[in-house]
C-alpha cells in the first residue's frame, strides 16, 4: 500500500507543478489522478470482479459429495477490523461471516474436513 500512496503524492506534487506552466496538462493530470484515487480507494471496482467470478459458480450440493474422502475447504476473509475491543465475532465484515457460517455447513455434513483460511482470518 505504500506504493500507491507515494504515487498519489507524487500526482499531486507534477500536477501542481504544472498548474503555473501549463493549465491543460494541469487538468489532465489532476483528472487522471482523481480518477485513479477513486478506483484505488473504494470498493466498487473489486466488487464488481469479485461478482462477475462469483455468478459462474453454483452453490454445493451436498448430497452429490461422497462424505467418505477428505476435503480442504478454502475461505478467503474478506476484511478484518483490527479492533481489541470488539469481540471475534464482529471484528469479521458480513462477507467473511457468510462465508464461514457456509463452511460450517459444509463441514456438519462431511466427515473428514480440513479448514484453510486466508491470512486476514
């Protein structure tokens, strides 16, 4: 992260050095700047490609699963909140508790079952 933000510093200090000497460029760069801080800022870009993947995939079917062959079930986070005064439950953002109560699911069914999570969990 700290790559991108010495990027957008560095925007900033040519598009106010352009501002006195060349007033298009000036516009230009602040624009493109804008708009690459707003992509890079929000989570509407990361949104849409994580639902474009999402939508291929049907949910699982548990009765076509033969229960008898160990599974690894793989939950990505999907954001944390570093908070000590919270308690786990909530430190955890809505997609993350959708996606590890499904696992729970999953896991009450089948027998053998081993959990990998993403490092944010």
């Amino acid at each position: 992260m700290p790559e991108i933000s010495c990027f957008f510093i560095l925007l900033v200090l040519v598009a106010f050095g352009l501002k006195n000497k060349n007033h298009k460029r000036f516009i230009v760069v602040s624009l493109i700047g804008s708009i690459q801080f707003l992509l890079c800022s929000t989570s509407y870009l990361p949104k849409i490609a994580i639902n474009s993947v999402e939508r291929k995939f049907t949910p699982i079917k548990l009765s076509k699963i033969d229960t008898s062959k160990t599974y690894y079930i793989y939950v990505l986070g999907s954001g944390v909140t570093l908070d000590p005064r919270l308690p786990a439950s909530m430190k955890l953002t809505c997609t993350s508790q959708v996606r590890l109560v499904e696992r729970i699911r999953i896991c009450n069914y089948l027998d053998h079952v081993t959990l990998v999570t993403s490092a944010a969990m």
